[in-house]
C-alpha cells in the first residue's frame, strides 16, 4: 500500500511538472520565440520538439506502469509513440490523466501561424551562409544567378512534394497524415524488407549536414576574427580554438529556451549586416565590373558553386515538424511560395552586387572584402551571430545521436546515456564534449568555408532536397501521380544526381588540393 502511495504521488507530480513545462514552451510560442537560424535547416520548432520528446519520453515508463495498476489493459507500441501534430492514437491511460496525456500527445502544444512558418523557413534559407553567394558568381557567372533562381524552384517544389509523403488516403476517402517526420517517410519506402533502412540512411545525412554545419560555424569564426585583426598575433586556427572554448558549454545542454531568445536577436542583426553590405556595394556602383560577368562558367570550379547555393536553400529537414505545428496546414503550400520567392530575389540581387563591387577579387567569405573598418564591426557582429547559432545544429545532432544509437529501447547499439533519473551520465557528457572537439579539429585542418559549404551541400544538401524527396514521392504517391509530375520527380532525380556527384567529387578535390598546399607550407 505505501508503494502504491509513493507511485501515486510520484505520477502527481510528474503531471503538474510536465504541465507547468508545456504552459512555458507555450509562453515562447506565444512571444514569437520560434526559430533561430535556418541556415542549418534546424528551425526553434524543430528544436523544441526534440526537446520535448526527450524530456516528455522519460515519463513513457511511468505513464505505462500506472495504467497497469489500475489493472487496465496495458498500452500498445504505437500508442506510446510521441505524436506531434496529435494526430496518431492516445495512450490507455488519458482516461486517467486526460490533461497529462493530451500535452504528451501534442494536443496541449501552441500551432504556429503561416507568418511564422515562414520566419522559420526564412531563417533556414536566409541566413548567415549567403555570405558564400559571391563567390559562387565568380564561377559561375549569369549561369551562377541562374541556379539561384532554379535551386529556389525545385527546393519549394520537393519541399511540397516530401510534406505531401506524409498523407494517404484512407477508407472513407479523406486525406489524413500518417506520417511525422522525414524518417518516417524513408521507412515508408524501404518497408516491408528493409523497414528501417530509409530511416538510418536520413539519419546519417542528417547528422552530417548538422554536424558540417556546426564545424562551418568554426571555420567563420576564425576566419571572420582572424580578418578583422589582421596585427594582433593570432592565427586563424587560434581565433577558432578561442570560438570551440567559448563554445564547450553547449555540451551541457539540456535544451534551447533561453539560446532561441539570443538567436533571434542575431537574425535580426544579420539582416541589418546584409543591408549594410548592400549599402556598401550601392555606394560604388559606378565603378561596378559588369564586363567581368560572363557566360562561361569555370568547369573546375562551378560544381563546387552549385554545392554552395544547394546548400544555402537546405530546409527539408525540419519541414515535416513544421507543418504538423502550424494553425492551418493548407497554408503550407502558399508561405513555401512566398518564402522561396523572396529567398531568391534578395539572394541573387546580394550576389550579384556583391559580385559585381569587387569582381575578381571577390573572396569566400564576402565580408573579407570590405575596408578595415567596417569589416572589423559587421564580422565581430557575425561571429557573435555563429556563435550563438552553434547550439542550435549541435544540439540537434546531439539527439539524433542520442535517439538512434543510445535510446532505442533493445535496439540500441550503446546503453543510454541518461540515468534513471533522467540526468546526462559522466561518459555520456564526455561524448558531447568530444563532438564539440571533433568540430574544432575539422576546423583547424580544413578551413575553407566556400570547399566545406560545396562538399556538404553536394552530398546531404542535394540528396535530402533533391534526390530523396523526389524518389520518396514517386515510390509511395505513383498512382496517383499526373505524367508531368512523374517528369519532374524523374528530371529532378537525374539533374539532381548528376550535380551532387559533380560538387562532391570537385569539392573533396578541391579540399585536398588545398590541403595538401597548407601541408608544404
């Protein structure tokens, strides 16, 4: 009987915790506080899930113990599965406990309007990354501003496309969602002979891009700090050994509230650093270089510009999380619209004034080409913003780790990594902070900005936005799908194939050329 007391309370407990977490996550929600920066395809909605799937799956064992006491029949596997847009069935026990399991289900979570669907969107194409857009027009010329235009189309088009994967028809001929995440939609795919293939080949490219992108936040740092101090006695892999000390508390984590307030701040101030570039670029137009803008593209070269500018408008990793959390679903196919179509006009006109201001001198990273003195306040302005935008991919990464290698039940190929009282263990922290390491040994051996964004963007950038969507969307939608459709799935498969081999191969090239050149040196 005192057993049975202690659990009671014990479950008391645990509800008005989780309540009071949800009512907090929703007080964010309400603020404005959604995502961060998107350059990394992780938006703060994308983020908070994470968070919330961890900390609201500790209690799965709890919520499954007290439905057995009672003596009710014990819950089924996909009952306990985490539902975020609360569209899959409800545990046993929300008779019991209807307001706890509600929240857990995702009932209890605030939508997101249209508007902030596309802040997150914008955020995840629209950031600090186009900083490299230049010198994809040094390469690549009119063909460059030309594949701006057409990544923007087909990115918009196969970010459709992949939230449309998500939905079947079912019996009675409604169109329901059946699905949660990209991960889902991969197992959809490769089942009934490999069920969990399609997953774990997403979940790879998703850590890499993730991590990729946190070790390109390394890379700008100690570049943008090493230019803007050219006198002070620091080497570039120094600044970027400082920015990986400042960084090591990310390993201790336990989620991104209190970073998203910072973040948004920094997107903020990232827009004014654009228009101040622009500003710039405007007052030298006279001496603008429009005889330096060719045809003809660098064969060598321009491959590693596609991967650039794929990589720039990368964002199908958090997309099915965010229509599943938005107020009016329908709206999605409009805000991919408008947000894809203000990416493209304002990265193109960036590029090509950029471009256009110092033509052959344009460098990787585009702010390394302004005077001293400006150049010194808008890159301590971006390193602030790098820094601070860090935590967001790491973090990310951090749970995809965790959830595919420590916390699948029987499955997992490491114990876990938390207690049972929910607290990171010892060697648990320690692999985090040998993540936060392993991004700054990338970064001092490889410090090419413009090689790293080519390398990572034809490899998980065009497959997660090119190649897998369009061959999801052909295996599971194909009877359904009209002639031209099937075409353009087929067209984007083939061109986005070709190009993801071409960048990668040109890009790896280009990082061992370049290597091999700081090694004689």
């Amino acid at each position: 009987m005192a057993t049975l007391i202690r659990s009671k309370i014990s479950n008391v407990a645990t509800s008005v915790s989780n309540k009071s977490q949800a009512k907090v996550s929703g007080m964010f929600a309400r603020m404005g506080f959604q995502a961060a920066t998107d350059e990394e395809a992780v938006g703060f909605v994308h983020c908070d899930d994470l968070d919330l799937e961890h900390r609201q799956g500790l209690q799965m064992d709890i919520l499954k113990s007290d439905a057995s006491e009672d003596g009710a029949e014990p819950p089924l596997e996909g009952d306990i599965h985490y539902q975020r847009d609360g569209t899959g069935p409800l545990p046993r026990s929300a008779t019991k406990d209807e307001g706890t399991c509600s929240e857990l289900s995702g009932q209890g979570k605030p939508k997101i309007t249209a508007w902030e669907a596309g802040w997150n969107v914008t955020n995840a194409i629209q950031g600090m990354f186009v900083l490299g857009l230049p010198y994809a027009i040094l390469h690549g010329g009119y063909l460059g501003l030309f594949l701006i235009i057409f990544a923007a189309v087909v990115c918009c088009y196969t970010g459709k496309i992949l939230i449309a994967c998500l939905y079947e028809e079912n019996e009675d001929g409604e169109i329901v969602r059946v699905r949660d995440s990209y991960v889902d939609i991969a197992n959809a795919c490769c089942a009934p002979r490999f069920p969990k293939l399609g997953g774990r080949i997403v979940n790879v490219a998703q850590i890499i891009e993730l991590v990729m992108t946190c070790i390109l936040y390394v890379v700008v740092s100690g570049n943008l700090m090493y230019n803007s101090f050219p006198n002070l006695p620091v080497s570039q892999k120094s600044w970027s050994i400082i920015a990986t000390a400042v960084l090591l508390p990310c390993a201790f984590l336990k989620n991104l509230k209190a970073v998203s307030k910072f973040s948004l701040l920094c997107t903020l101030a990232h827009f004014v650093i654009n228009i101040l570039v622009i500003a710039y670029c405007l007052s030298r137009a006279r001496d603008w270089a429009w005889d330096k803008v060719k045809f003809y593209i660098d064969v060598k070269k321009f491959p590693i510009s596609i991967g650039i500018i794929v990589f720039s408008y990368t964002s199908q990793i958090f997309l099915p999380s965010l229509e599943g959390n938005m107020q009016h679903p329908k709206e999605f196919h409009c805000m991919m619209n408008w947000t894809h179509i203000a990416a493209c006009i304002l990265k193109g006109l960036f590029a090509l004034v950029a471009y256009l201001t110092w033509a052959d001198e344009t460098k990787e990273v585009i702010t390394d080409n302004l005077p001293s003195t400006i150049r010194a306040v808008v890159n301590l302005f971006l390193v602030a913003k790098a820094l601070l935008s860090y935590p967001l991919p790491f973090f990310a990464a951090v749970e995809v780790l965790e959830k595919s290698l420590f916390q699948d039940g029987n499955r997992a190929f490491f114990p876990n990594c938390y207690g049972g009282d929910g607290r990171l263990k010892s060697w648990g922290l320690t692999l985090r902070c040998a993540l936060v390491v392993f991004t700054l040994l990338m970064a001092i051996y490889v410090p090419h900005f413009a090689l790293l964004m080519g390398l990572t963007g034809s490899l998980t950038g065009a497959g997660l936005c090119f190649l897998l969507p369009s061959l999801f969307h052909l295996k599971l939608l194909w009877r359904k799908l009209f002639w031209h459709h099937v075409f353009f799935d087929v067209a984007i498969f083939v061109i986005g194939g070709i190009c993801s081999v071409s960048g990668f191969i040109h890009s790896l090239e280009g990082l061992i050329e370049a290597y091999s050149t700081n090694t004689e040196d």
